[in-house]
C-alpha cells in the first residue's frame, strides 16, 4: 500500500494499516530520528501532527531536531501548575535558541482544578486521577484535532517503554511517532554536546527525568532513568502515553498507602533497611544509627535521599551534629508500653532542632499519637485498622489536661505560668 493513499481521516478503520506503519518501521536505521521526524511531518502527516514535549531532561534532542524539519510545527507544553521553575524557564530558553515559533502551553481547566484538586494536595493521595486532570484531559481535548503526534519517549527509559517503535498506531486509530526510540543515554548526551545544546538546570542535580516537582527525585546512578518519577509507586506513566499494544501500568490505587502525614495515608518512599544494603548508594532507606555510625562517611556521601532509624536503644546524641543531613528520621516504638521513643523524638525536635519529617514506626495506636505529635512527631506508619480509621476520620482523643510538658508553651496543671522558664536564645 503507497503512503501517499494512507488516509487517516476514514470513518471505519483502515484494515491495512498496521501493515503500512510495520512497513515504515522497517524503511529507517534505529538511530535515524531526524529522518522519522521528516517522513511523519513532511509526507506521512504534512500538516496533520503537533509534538508534544515535556522540556524535561532530554527534550532538547527532540526539539532541536523538530527545528531542523519545521520550527513552525505545533509543540505542545503541559503546564500542570506543578513544575519545577526552572522547567518553565527552560521552555523559553530552548524556544529561542532552536527558533521555535509556534510552542502552546497546555493548562487544566481551572473548573476541574476547583472541583476535584481545590487544595492542590491530590497529587499525594491519588497522583492517577492528579495526572489525569492536569495532564491527560487537556492533551487528549487538544490533540483529538491532529491524525498523529511526536513524543520523546526512548526504549531504555523503562522495562515498559522496551519495544517500542518509531512508529505506532494507537487505539484510536491515529499514528504515534517516536524519533527518538532507539537512542540509549550516551546517544541523548552525544547529541546534546555535538549541537551544543543546553541542559536543563535541574540535570546537572541528578535529575535524569524531570515531570512535575512533588513527583519527581534524584536518580541514583544506574537506575533507571525514570525511576525518580513518582518513586514509591508501582507507577511509570503520567496516563497520556500508551504501550504500542495499548497497555498501562497498574493503577496506584494497588500500592498500599501505611504513612500518615499532612492529613492523609500516602504512599511511602521510604523503606526499611535490609542486609546486604551498601550504605554508599541506597537511596530513600532508614539507616539504623548503628549502621550510620560505623559506616558515617559513606552514608553522608551518599548523594542520594536517606533516613535515619532511631531504635529504642540508640543515643541521639552520638547522631546530633548529623541529623540535617538526613530526609526522614523514623523513630521505633517496638510496643505500647515502651515509651523511651518519646524523649528520642523530643531531643531530635527540640535540642536539635531537626526541622524534616518525623515519623514514628513499630506499634503505633490510636491513643499514642497524640502523645507523639506533642513530642514532634509529624508522620506515622499505621497499619492497626483502628488507628487507620481514626486518622481518616479525626476521631483521636486529645490532651487537654498535663503535669510533664513538652517545650516552654505548655503550662503543667496546678502551676503559674510566668514562672514558666523562658526559651533560651540560640548560641551563635
């Protein structure tokens, strides 16, 4: 079947059509992406495709080639109103310097954003349906006008992403170009070097696949390029690219959500620490303070984020120069009764002004946390049902009435409060 006969705007599908994108599958060299590019904007499509972009790490080898074919073609930015400020400066630093004329930035419908995301926190409790309000619905309204669209997506990103093509044919019946599917990471930076393209601020950090900033982490070294996207998750896709056979990861509903924090179960980055662990490369693991201290330099060298696991037993003192240091500190209650985590929880907060997450782990129940959260604790693992349920509801008894107080603003029952000591002023 002759291209110049591929229709795409037929009201039944075109049998042969999967047939014609094999063809063109096999037509071009796996590293021939500026050649894609030409076919789909030049013959395939002419004036019936737009690019979508999301000016993330490698975007620039994507881009720079659209400015070779056609910098008038239509490039498409979503702006979630969750980037990274240095995402949005990067657009108008590569619209300038590749001449692209015609770049439209994408936002939600603010009617959407009021109904389902008035707050702006859904992202921590349903990423799925945050996506999908502030990503996919505004893509798919406007993309339905053009028969095809290019991504940046590359086989090497993910296990998922592994066979894809440069060229696809979606569920709907329109043509998915991928120039870049066959470049690997030394492919993207060789090119970036050989046409002197700029890097996004953010590369430079450890950021090798940049999305929206609540969602997006540091990316240790060999790791998968995306999996500081959504970390933590059994999530890979934001929703608006599907799988040449038209399959998507499992939805985040399916990942237990045990940590309470800021209001709502979440899922939790963090993990426990395992035998066998090197202290010099984990990322978004709790470090017991044994193993911190004997292995003190390589974990602070560690570039990636940590935890410190603070049992029952452990001194904080021996930890407090080098508590800034870390993301999280989990402080251990192995049982009800053992309530030596609450003078823990209070030095960290109070004599070393720890200001990050705290979290207390282990037995945690409805009538401890508001003892923990008098001592600074701001996040809580849960998985006793009842607790669980008190958290969602607010159902938690509270403390009203003390003789041991914690810091200088609570006042001990039976005594006056001017003879409450005053705080004493940090040493300079």
């Amino acid at each position: 079947m002759a291209l110049s006969n591929f229709a795409f705007v037929q009201p039944e599908p075109d049998p042969h059509r999967s047939l014609a994108i094999m063809a063109l599958n096999g037509m071009f060299g796996e590293m021939d992406g500026v050649s894609v590019l030409r076919q789909a904007v030049n013959d395939l499509l002419k004036d019936d495709v737009a690019v979508v972009s999301s000016f993330g790490a490698d975007s620039s080898v994507l881009l720079h080639m659209v400015s070779l074919v056609d910098p008038t073609v239509p490039v498409y930015f979503l702006e979630t109103g969750k980037h990274f400020p240095e995402t949005l400066a990067y657009v108008e630093i590569l619209k300038s310097q590749l001449g692209l004329t015609n770049v439209r930035w994408l936002r939600p419908d603010p009617k959407d954003l009021a109904r389902f995301d008035p707050h702006g926190d859904l992202w921590e409790t349903d990423p799925d349906s945050c996506c999908h309000i502030r990503k996919t619905e505004p893509l798919d309204a406007e993309i339905a006008q053009f028969a095809g669209w290019v991504t940046g997506r590359k086989r090497y990103q993910t296990v998922e992403r592994g066979v894809l093509p440069h060229f696809e044919l979606t569920s709907d019946d329109r043509i998915k170009v991928n120039p870049l599917a066959y470049f690997n990471d030394a492919d993207i930076a060789t090119y970036k070097l050989e046409h002197g393209l700029p890097e996004h601020p953010l590369f430079a950090k450890g950021y090798k696949s940049i999305g929206c900033a609540p969602c997006t982490t540091i990316v240790a070294e060999g790791e998968d390029p995306r999996a500081g996207r959504w970390r933590g998750l059994n999530k890979k896709e934001c929703g608006i690219h599907f799988d040449f056979n038209g399959a998507i990861a499992r939805p985040v509903a399916a990942v237990e959500k045990n940590l309470f924090k800021d209001g709502a179960f979440i899922a939790d980055p963090f993990r426990a620490w395992a035998e066998g662990d090197d202290p010099a490369s984990v990322r978004y693991t709790h470090i017991p303070v044994p193993v911190f201290l004997a292995n003190r330099e390589a974990v602070l060298n560690n570039p990636h984020p940590n935890g410190l696991l603070v049992a029952p037993a452990d001194h904080v003192e021996d930890v407090a120069a080098d508590l800034g240091g870390f993301a999280s500190i989990a402080i251990s209650f192995p049982g009800f009764t053992d309530g030596r985590g609450y003078s823990s929880a209070r030095l960290v907060v109070e004599r070393y002004r720890f200001a990050g997450e705290v979290r207390a782990i282990g037995d945690v129940l409805m009538d401890q946390v508001p003892l923990m959260r008098r001592c600074g604790i701001n996040a809580f693992v849960v998985t006793h049902p009842a607790t669980r349920k008190a958290l969602e509801t607010g159902h938690l008894t509270t403390v009203n009435l003390f003789y041991q107080p914690v810091g200088t603003t609570e006042v001990p029952a039976g005594t006056r409060p001017f003879l409450r000591r005053a705080a004493e002023p940090e040493k300079v």
